[in-house]
C-alpha cells in the first residue's frame, strides 16, 4: 500500500511555538503499533510518501516538520516498506516501490514455544524482530515484530450486533463468512429524486437455516447500507430485519437461484459516495460486507449526465429484466447474449431538454476497448430518453473483470455536450 500523506505525528515531543514539551499518550502508541501489527499479520507493506514535498522552512520549524514524518518513516520501516521524505520526486519514488516490489524473499519462522503471549489480563507483549544482510552495500527491509497473540486473540470482540454491523460495513475489506454481492444503480424519478438503487446477492448456502416441528426452515438477517461521502459522517443510511422461512421444496429452490434483495437510499448531494451494505446471519453471527463507488452528477452543473447502465440476461422477460439474481451477480458467460439500459438526465427536474443525441456502449478490459466499433443504441421509441439495446459477448472472451461504457452525445445546440458512465461485469466459465 503506497500512502499519502501530510504527516503523522506520533506521542512525544510537541512543539508549539518555539518551546518543547513533552507529551504521554501511551495509548495511542499501542493504537499505533496495533495498526503496524496488523498490517504485518495480513502481509501488507505499507510505502509512506510525504505530499507536502520538499518544504522551503526557516531553521526554526524544521523540527517540528522532522517529528511530524516520524510516524510516516516508523510505519514504512516497520512494516518492511519505504518513507520517501523531503522530496518533490513523487514519481521516482513510486518507481522505487515498484522496484523493490518486482523482487523479495518471504521468509517465516515458528516463534519459540516459551514466548510470552499475555494472559486474561496481561498486557500483551510487543517482540522485535531485525533482519541484517551481511553483503557489503546491501540493505535488508523486513517487519518490525509482532505481538505475542494468536490470530484469534487479536481478532476484534464485538458486544452487540449492531457494533458488528457497522465494523463490518466500515471496512475497506469485504469480509468472507457469507457470499454477498452488492450492486448499486444512480437512478432519478421522473420527479428529480436521486436515488440509489442497491441489489444484494445473498448465497442461501451459507445461512443458518433452523427447522421447527413443522419441517418449516426458518432464518434472519439484519441487512444494513450505508452511503458515505467525502466527509466523515455518512450521508445516507437504512437497515432492514429480514425473516425467511421455507418448506423443503422452497430451500432447495432457493438454494439453487439464490436470495436477491433491493433497498433504496435517497441521498441529498451530488458527488462521489462510497455505498457499503453488510449482511449478518442473525443465527451464526456471520457477517459480510461489500461495496461499491458511485458518482452522483450535479445537474446544477452538468447539462448532461447518464444514469447507472444496468444489465441483465436478454432472454429474461421484459417484466423481470434488471431486477434479477443476474443483473445483481453481473456475471455473464463468454457467447451468452447481454440486455443493457440507461437513461440520459438533462435538469435537476430529471426532465430531459429537446436535443439529438447520438448514444453507444463500448466493452473495456484494462484499459484496452473489446469492439472494433462501439455499438449505436436506438432510444426507446415511448421516451427518448430511456436507451437500451442487447449485444453477444464474444465467444472467445477469457474469464475476468470487464467493463461497459455507455456514452452519449447532445448535438441539438451549437456546442456539443457529452457524458459517460460505467458498470463491471465478470466473465465467467
């Protein structure tokens, strides 16, 4: 991981003004070491840069720009990275991580077995770890230690299930005690109200399903989504406790096709939001997360914008299509036939202005686009501005992560406006 940063000043000494004082705060040390224990554990090398550059400082404030990189070098060196300090190379030193990632050795040990690994209520111990080489000129990066617990003792504890909830849903990691697939459209009512539209694939197969004395499966789940922005409070949230109960038939039905769920949250502001939802089996306790970025459009200052594209199996009926397992799973098989939509915003009433717009979808892996030539889409004869068409993925597509861009084109003034969105899909086996 490769962090930006305007410094981290760790617990020690202050400097405001022109004096020096002392300053204890012995818990956020530990906090501090934890983050590096955790990284370590996960086998993540953390590479610190500091985006404030080379600084053009009086002799007076250049120690308090030194201790302000101290937790940017610690964290670096102590997790086997490199700080990259007092310098404008931005670019060199990326190059450097790239370098040094190219090519490593990873080494383990068992820990001796008379370790101290802290008791009920001990503290747990921190132990070091130094790795030299002994070739002239070399220089070794390595982890900085370890505290003395299990993987299961560092495992965090949670009271309720709410806490639960909202770690899970917090964090950038999705977890992996249940198969949850989140997929979140932009969507606006004919009446301007912006919303997000969220499917959530949940995999029945790793429910908890109890049976009562009627041979009945019952099971709960507590779903909640969350919408964050750039801020730190979130900007929009619901939850949902969810009951399912099913004869032996239903099961295996369900089983087989999967749960599907759709959960709207109306969020205010345009921009960038981050939309989480997190999943907890009310039996098990297990829980998963996952997410999605979503831009919204500021139509205040955009004369054009698309919405979300949304796509789905053509042969699915017109009724159903673009609320179904496969539209939420976005997983399409290498020759199978794709159903796709959007729909071009023009005002913040969400009524479209008279123009002509030329309309397209193009197909990306990486960076590189898949159609010789993108497709035209026709709009919708009832509203212009609903597109959709269908397109065969081509057969000889190898499995992995692909894109599609929808893109449109207003030619009915003297300047012409354009505007592009985007979905990922998978092609599977």
């Amino acid at each position: 991981m490769v962090l930006f940063s305007d410094g981290i000043h760790l617990p020690g000494v202050t400097i405001p003004g022109e004096y020096l004082q002392i300053e204890h705060n012995d818990e956020m040390v530990r906090r501090f070491r934890k983050l590096i224990d955790k990284a370590n554990r996960s086998g993540a090398v953390v590479y610190t840069i500091d985006a404030r550059g080379l600084l053009p400082l009086p002799a007076q404030q250049l120690a308090g720009l030194s201790l302000s990189q101290e937790g940017l070098i610690e964290l670096a060196e102590d997790t086997g990275g490199i700080a990259a300090v007092n310098t404008n190379g931005f670019s060199e030193a990326l190059q450097r991580v790239e370098e040094q990632q190219s090519g490593y050795y990873l080494i383990g040990f068992k820990a001796p077995e008379n370790i101290s690994i802290g008791g009920a209520n001990a503290k747990v111990d921190f132990h070091s770890i130094k790795v030299r080489a002994n070739v002239h000129g070399l220089t070794a990066h390595s982890r900085s230690g370890f505290f003395g617990e299990t993987d299961e003792a560092a495992r965090p504890k949670y009271e309720t299930r709410q806490a639960q909830m909202l770690a899970a849903v917090q964090s950038l990691f999705n977890k992996s005690d249940l198969h949850v697939r989140a997929t979140a459209f932009y969507k606006r009512t004919r009446q301007g109200q912006t919303f997000v539209h969220n499917l959530l694939y949940i995999d029945p197969r790793d429910i908890t399903f109890r049976k009562d004395l009627f041979g009945i499966h019952y099971a709960a789940l507590d779903v909640f989504v969350l919408a964050s922005g750039s801020g730190i409070d979130p900007l929009a949230s619901v939850s949902r406790h969810i009951t399912i109960d099913a004869d032996d038939d239903k099961l295996k039905r369900l089983q087989a096709d999967g749960l599907l769920f759709a959960m709207d949250v109306t969020v205010k502001h345009a921009g960038p939001y981050q939309v989480r939802a997190c999943v907890l089996d009310s039996t098990s306790r297990a829980a998963e997360s996952a997410g999605q970025y979503i831009d919204i459009p500021d139509l205040k200052k955009q004369r054009l914008a698309l919405t979300t594209p949304l796509m789905d199996d053509a042969t699915t009926p017109a009724e159903n299509r673009f609320n179904t397992v496969t539209s939420a799973l976005r997983e399409f098989h290498a020759g199978s036939h794709v159903a796709f939509a959007f729909r071009i915003e023009t005002d913040k009433n969400g009524r479209a202005a008279p123009g002509t717009y030329d309309t397209q979808v193009q197909l990306y892996r990486d960076r590189t686009p898949i159609l010789e030539n993108p497709v035209s889409v026709t709009p919708a004869v009832a509203d212009g501005h609903n597109v959709g068409g269908e397109l065969r993925l081509s057969s000889s597509l190898l499995p992995g992560q692909y894109y599609l861009q929808a893109m449109a084109t207003d030619r009915g003034g003297k300047t012409p406006h354009s505007a592009t969105s985007w979905i990922e899909f998978q092609v599977v086996q």
